[in-house]
C-alpha cells in the first residue's frame, strides 16, 4: 500500500524536485568516509583527516598528497549508478522529476542519463587548468602517477568540486532553492532532513509531499509528510 499511495502522490504532482544524499554511495558500493571506522582507517594511512586531506589548503601546499587521497579514496574507477539514479532519469524521461539537486561529487546523476542535475559541491567528472582552461576528464587525474598537470602550459589541474576551505557557490545554491520553492513534490532519498543537504534547503518548501526514503530512522522523520525506511534503490524503480 505504501508504494500505491507514492506512485499517486507522484501521479498528481507535476514539479517533482529529488534531493540525493551522499550515502546513496553506499547502494552503489562505495564506503561513505564520514563513518567512524573509515575516518579512522585514512588517518592511519595518509595522517591526517579526510578533512584536512580534502582541504583547499592540502591541494595547493602539499599536492602529492592531495592526488594520492584523491586518487586512492575519493575517485573510483568502476563506480556505477545504483538503480535510484537510473529510476531518478527514467522519472525525469516521463517529465515527473523537474530537478536533483545533490551534494555528491560523483556525477552518478549524471552517468544514469540525468540532465538536470544541480550539483552544489560539483562533480570529479569535470577537472580543468586553472590557468588555460583547458578541460580533462577523471580519468585523466586516476592514471596520473604523479599532480596531474595540463599539457598544454603544465599548471596543476584543478577537480571541478569544492574542497574544504571552500564556499558552495551562491548561484547554484540560490537555484536549488527556486526549485525547491516552486516544487508541488519533494522527494529526499537516502539522507535525513538535519543533514547539510536537506537542512540548507528544505525550509524553503511549503507544501505537503515532503517524502523521505532512507534506511535509517531518524527523529525528524515526524517532519515529514510520508516516510519509507528502505534503501531508495528498493523502491523508486517500483515506481516507474
């Protein structure tokens, strides 16, 4: 009945607007960083925190380390998208789903056929020379045995995501909260509504199709207005 009652909220609305959280990585295999035990596993290994690792400060002054995390950690060769990004698409194919919005960086939206796609800290897709402008794909940086540098006037390349240190950009954030704003639906999928996606963001809708689908319970789930404890993956694809 649950799945029944979702396929016809979605029926009835006609701006749906989907926030994906970070572990939504983990449907796709990937360990979420900010778990305790993976926190403390890269502090062994490279020393410092994923934080500090993930640092604006960490890329300009010590690249060698920056890229090996990077490269090691952060970047994932065979990562592909679970079937919540492909049913995301599929959604946004039917002309339901009008915008993502995501904190992700692995332009897993993206790579299931999503277009419009806000991606507020950007996305390892994209890495650019900061001096030319020259463009290079992720793996352009994963074959790199060294810093990655441009061909064509050897400046260190710059990943297209925001690093620690750094503010999201007010004109992506401004535009995720217009959709946000004008949307008749909301659908959160794999995160809570106190994480740092969904709390900046959702104080902006005013309706009454707040829907969460997540694994954990969490106590702001009261808040919403239809909550599902199952991984996303188990369940948008039933309702395409």
């Amino acid at each position: 009945m649950q799945i029944d009652r979702l396929k016809e909220m979605i029926e009835e609305s006609e701006n749906v607007v989907a926030l994906t959280g970070s572990p939504l990585l983990e449907e796709c295999g990937y360990p979420y960083v900010r778990y305790a035990d993976a926190i403390y596993d890269i502090e062994s290994k490279y020393g410092y925190s994923p934080d500090e690792l993930f640092s604006l400060s960490m890329y300009k002054y010590r690249p060698e380390l920056f890229f090996r995390y990077y490269r090691e950690e952060v970047l994932h060769e065979k990562l592909a998208p679970s079937a919540t990004f492909y049913a995301l698409a599929e959604m946004e194919r039917r002309g339901k789903v009008k915008m993502i919005v995501t904190r992700s960086i692995h332009g897993l939206c993206t790579i299931a056929g999503c277009r419009n796609v806000i991606e507020l800290r950007g996305s390892v897709l994209r890495n650019t020379c900061p001096h030319c402008g020259r463009e290079y794909p992720m793996e352009y940086i994963l074959k790199s045995t060294k810093v990655p540098v441009c061909q064509d006037c050897f400046t260190t390349v710059r990943p297209g995501i925001v690093l620690a240190g750094e503010m999201l950009d007010n004109r992506l954030v401004t535009q995720a909260a217009d959709a946000i704003s004008q949307a008749d639906m909301v659908l959160v999928l794999g995160t809570n509504l106190k994480s740092d996606l969904t709390e900046q963001l959702i104080k902006y809708y005013r309706r009454k199709k707040l829907v969460l689908i997540k694994k954990e319970e969490h106590y702001m789930d009261r808040y919403a207005d239809y909550c599902i404890n199952d991984y996303p993956k188990n369940i948008l694809p039933l309702l395409v």
